[in-house]
C-alpha cells in the first residue's frame, strides 16, 4: 500500500479543485475557503459540475446533503443524478442549485420546541471549506441545516458561527499588536477511544445492542489490575482491523496518526493529526461510522459508549484545541520566554478567564448520561472545571498573582544514564491527566468530552466565551495611549481575578473537591444539574453577544441535552426490565428446578447425604427471582 497514492482518493480536494476547475473558478472558490469571503454563486453551475463528473468517475450515482442534526449523529437523504433527457434516455446532472441547497423535511429532528410538528419545511445548505467525499456510490456534501424561518437545527451552523466570531475578536486583539492577517482558525485534533468486542457476543447482549452498554453482568476474574493492556502488543485480529481502519479513513483524506491498546481490556484509542475545527468535527463523526463498519467487516463490534462495561475505564476523546493565524502564528505557543511575550500572556490570561466565567456552560457542553459514569471516576477528569498551567506558566502566574519575583528555568536536557541512550530536552510542563482543561506545550487539552459525543458542542462553547473575552479585552485597550503598560496591567487583573480556576495538582485527590467548594468553583456531577447552566441569562447572552445562537435557540439546545439525558436513561431502564422478565427470570427458573431435581435425585440415593448449602441455594435463587 503506498499511502502518499490513496491518501484522499475519495476527496474533492484541493488537487481535483485545481485540476477540474477553471482558473478563475478555482481562485474564487479558494477565497471563499481560505479567507472566509461569501460563495460567488456564479460559479455554482461550474463548480457542482466538475463535483458531479468526479464522483461519477468514482462510481458515485447519487448524492445528499450530509448535514449534523441535533442528535450526535448524522442524517444524509439520498438523489440519484438522473435527469430525463427527450424519449427515454436520461443524463447525469447536479446543478449549482442542487449544489448550494437542499430542501429536507425538518419536523422530524429535535428542535427543542422551537418547531411546530407542523412546521417540516428546512434547509441545508453547503459548507464549501470541508470538502466533498464519495462514500459507497454517493456524493457527500457537507452542508449546514436551518428552519424555514432560519433557526439552526444542526451542530455545524453555530459551530461555523463560533469559528468566525472567534476569527473577527482575535483579529481586534493581533491589532492591538501590529499584527495583520487575514484568518484566524481554531485547530483541533480529538483523540478516539473505543471498545472491540465479538459481533457474535455483541449481538447475544440485548443491553450492548439497545442501550450501547451493559446493565446486568459480573466482573470478570481479571480486568485491568496488571496494568499490562495499556500500550500492549495488539493482537493479530486487531491489528487487521486497525490496518483496515487506517487505509480506508485515509482514503477519506483522515490524518489518523497514532493507534494504541488503551488501559481497559478490549479497549483501543485513535489519534488524528490536528485540522481546521470543522473539519476535523466532520473527521470525527465519519470516523465513528467508519469504525463500526470496519469492525462489521472484521466480526466485531465497536462500542462508543462512555461505560460499556462497569468495573474497567470507560471511554472519552480528549479535545487538543489551539488558535493560529494563516500566516503560521500559534498564538497558544509561549516561546522560550513567556514572561517577556505580552501577546501570548493576554491570550492565556483571556483564555484562563473565559474558562472561569463560563465553568458552568463549558461542563453543560459534554453532559450526557453516558458521560456522567466517567467524570469524577478517577479514571476521567473530575466533573469540576479547573486549569492547569504546568510548572513553567504555573509558576510564571504564581509570581505575578502573588507579587514575587519570577525566575526563569532554564532549558533541561534529560538522560537515562544510560551512555548509548540520546540526551533529549525535557518539556517545560509535566501532563497532568486529571486536569479537565490542560495545557500541553502550545496549545489547551479539554479532556471532559464522552467518546459519542459530537466534538462540535464544547468547541462552540469554547470558541464563543474566548472570543467574548478577547472583544472584552479590545474594549479596554483599544483606546489606550500606554498600550503595553495598560495590556501588562489588564493581564495581571484577569490573573488575579480568576486564579480560584487554576489547579495544577491532583484532581483525584479527596483534598480537591471540599478545596474546589472553598474557591467557588461548580461542581455539577451529574447532566441533570449541569445542562440547566445554558438556562442562566449571562450564558444565553455570551452565546448572543457573538452572533452564535439566538437566545431561543440557546434555549432549545438546553431543552434537547435535557430530552435526551431522560430518553436514555428511560430505555435503560425499560431494557433492563425487558432482560430481567424475559431472560434472568425464566434462567433462574430453569437453574432453580434443575437444582431441586438434583437436590430430589440426592435425597432418593440416601437419606444421609447432606444437602443443606444446596436447600439453602435454592431457597436464596428462589426468593430472588419472585422478588425480582
């Protein structure tokens, strides 16, 4: 396999753009992707044509809008080409108009109560920066989904609109600094963990099959004790479904980068290079379909739950989130000397103070029933929203905060002591695996999010309160006649103002969450105190303020987080009555008689033989059950 040949081969990328367009077509459209400028919709007719004839190259005969309605998953409907052409024969065709907009009927998604049953008129329309894939004879087109009267129905409306409020606010704050460029992007790269189980197995648990995990079980003798699965040699059948995983999400032009036993048996996890935030929210939700499908074909089952299994670590994705210029700057990296780099100590401080402000939303953003089994459980990060800095920028913060003199530390080389092993640098912060929001060297690590979920949800949070406080922060100094006493004055103001959110400790320690109490910080552990957060008029308003949602749609999300949680909960419940009626109980009852038949066949050999722990099994198995 040479990958470098297959990599995006079922992608209308930048290669087939440039090859398939005209000059001036293609210009246009890498304006509109590259500098966030409105679509020419005179090119529309052309640009859907080419799209139209490479995917029929691959094999494609239809096409659908792909678009994330509010459920986690996505929803695809699918047109074939086909256009009648005089007598009876037909042509391919898609149209500009085709290409731009869709037209599927809205009143089956959730919409929170913002729609009427009535009301199924809705829109989809294309979002040309993700591009366009063929999958199994289709033409994916990545598209957003509003109302007929133009309320988001979808993740990636709103996640759009947090990219481009996030662009403009860090576009005043780069200003303020000399710096001009024309987009500012957020980046993120979230890591994958999920379970593998026989498909066979799978399918003999009613509980995995309706509910993704198991609701009655024992443990198993040996779980996760030894320590040893974590990062073990992958065996020969996961190793074929991990190759086959690897090759087909390149195809689809997915960076996966790194694969890996994780600490739970059965339990592996995926990495990706880091991409443009929307981009990377449609890697990852293709990335869970491919999953299954390739475990299909391997006979397996992928498990995306959070909790599939009691007793061994569940599953999350860790969020790697930075903001970067398109001329290379990474504003989130502190260089070798953070204490002298004002811009990147007001971006942190922003950053740390948007965390602070906004805990409440931040933690509602990846509450789900699933989840709640996770956060808090000392194998995820504690349901208490914190900030770790490391020992370089912890220290850094500490001096300033406390009014103490800072010392840089020098650069550190690291040795084995080994003579043959190299000598490396050792990195500035350490990695603190219980820290929900932790920075990792040049960008922030949010580690809270479940396995199922949509990344879209915390990188619309996370965008939206960071750009809320860097507009914030451009109120203050644009006018400024002192700009960099006035910027090192109101970066020592957000520090001290929201240091209570900082932790660079333990969060599994019992010390934390009476010492998080102290300090005023949430601690919401479950979804059902959690979601109410987006109810709360400063977090609706943050959400408006940046042109995000409008305050019913803010609520509407809330209202559907809130469904959602009660649905799931509910048919786990039902599923576990269901086993228990129609499985446990006639099991019990068959093992009960089978045991009074042997206890009858004992007592009829002889008189004398003792039979009290099986009189007493049986009496316990019986009560049970008639009591179950």
């Amino acid at each position: 396999m040479n990958v470098s040949e297959i990599f995006g081969e079922n992608v209308f990328n930048d290669v087939v753009m440039r090859s398939s367009l005209p000059k001036e077509v293609y210009k246009s459209l890498r304006k509109t992707i590259d500098a966030g400028e409105p679509i020419d919709m005179s090119i529309a007719d052309t640009v859907a044509n080419a799209m139209k004839d490479w995917a029929v190259s691959k094999g494609a005969t239809h096409y659908t809008h792909w678009f994330q309605p509010l459920t986690n998953l996505t929803a695809e409907k699918h047109d074939s080409f086909i256009e009648p052409c005089g007598g009876d024969g037909v042509i391919m065709q898609l149209t500009g108009k085709s290409l731009i907009v869709g037209e599927p009927d809205a009143s089956s998604f959730p919409s929170g109560g913002s729609r009427a049953t009535c009301a199924a008129r809705g829109y989809t329309a294309w979002d040309p920066t993700s591009p366009a894939f063929v999958k199994e004879g289709t033409l994916y087109i990545p598209t957003v989904f509003v109302s007929y009267t133009g309320e988001t129905l979808d993740k990636k409306a709103p996640l759009l609109k947090s990219m481009t409020a996030l662009d403009r606010a860090t576009k005043r704050i780069l200003k303020l600094f000399g710096i001009d460029c024309r987009k500012v992007s957020t980046t993120v790269g979230p890591e994958q963990e999920y379970f593998l189980v026989d498909q066979e197995v799978y399918e003999k648990r009613k509980d995995l099959v309706l509910t993704g995990r198991t609701l009655f079980g024992a443990p198993a003798p040996r779980g996760q004790e030894l320590e040893d699965h974590y990062f073990g040699v992958l065996k020969p059948r996961i190793s074929e479904f991990m190759h086959d995983l690897d090759e087909t999400l390149w195809k689809y032009g997915i960076l996966a980068k790194t694969k890996h036993n994780e600490v739970a048996p059965a339990q592996h996890e995926l990495a990706p290079v880091f991409n443009t935030t929307n981009i990377a929210v449609d890697n990852n939700q293709l990335t869970m379909e491919i999953m299954k499908k390739v475990a299909q074909r391997h006979g397996m089952a992928c498990l995306l739950h959070e909790k599939p299994f009691e007793g061994i670590n569940g599953s999350g994705k860790h969020n790697n989130w930075s903001l970067s210029t398109d001329t290379g700057l990474n504003l989130l990296d502190p260089g070798d000397h953070p204490e002298g780099n004002n811009l990147f100590m007001l971006v942190l401080a922003c950053v740390i103070a948007a965390v602070d402000k906004y805990q409440g939303i931040l933690r509602a953003s990846v509450a789900s029933a699933g989840n709640d089994h996770r956060l808090g459980a000392n194998e995820a990060p504690p349901a208490i929203i914190s900030v770790y800095l490391g020992d370089q920028l912890g220290g850094l913060v500490d001096s300033i905060v406390l009014g103490k003199n800072y010392v840089p530390t020098a650069p550190v080389k690291g040795s084995i002591g080994v003579p043959e092993s190299p000598i490396f640098p050792i990195d500035s912060t350490d990695r603190n695996r219980t820290s929900p929001f932790a920075f990792t060297g040049n960008k922030f690590e949010f580690r809270m999010l479940g396995s199922s979920a949509s990344v879209a949800d915390p990188n619309i949070v996370l965008n939206t309160i960071v750009a809320e406080e860097f507009c914030v922060a451009a109120d203050k100094l644009e006018n400024s006649s002192n700009f960099e006493k006035d910027c090192k004055a109101y970066t020592v103001k957000l520090f001290k103002a929201h240091y209570r959110v900082i932790f660079n400790y333990n969060g599994y320690g019992p010390e934390w969450e009476p010492e998080a109490e102290r300090r005023g910080l949430l601690n919401n552990k479950n979804t059902a105190d959690a979601v109410p957060e987006f109810f709360r008029k400063e977090n609706i308003d943050v959400f408006v303020n940046q042109g995000v949602y409008t305050e019913s749609e803010a609520i509407a999300r809330a209202k559907i987080q809130l469904e959602n949680y009660i649905k799931t909960i509910r048919i786990e419940a039902l599923t576990m009555l269901d086993m228990a009626r129609q499985q446990i109980y006639p099991a019990v009852s068959a093992y009960v008689g089978e045991l009074c038949a042997d206890l009858g066949a004992k007592k009829s050999v002889c008189d004398g033989i003792p039979c009290a722990e099986d009189e007493a099994l049986i009496k316990t198995l019986a009560t049970s059950n008639e009591n179950m």
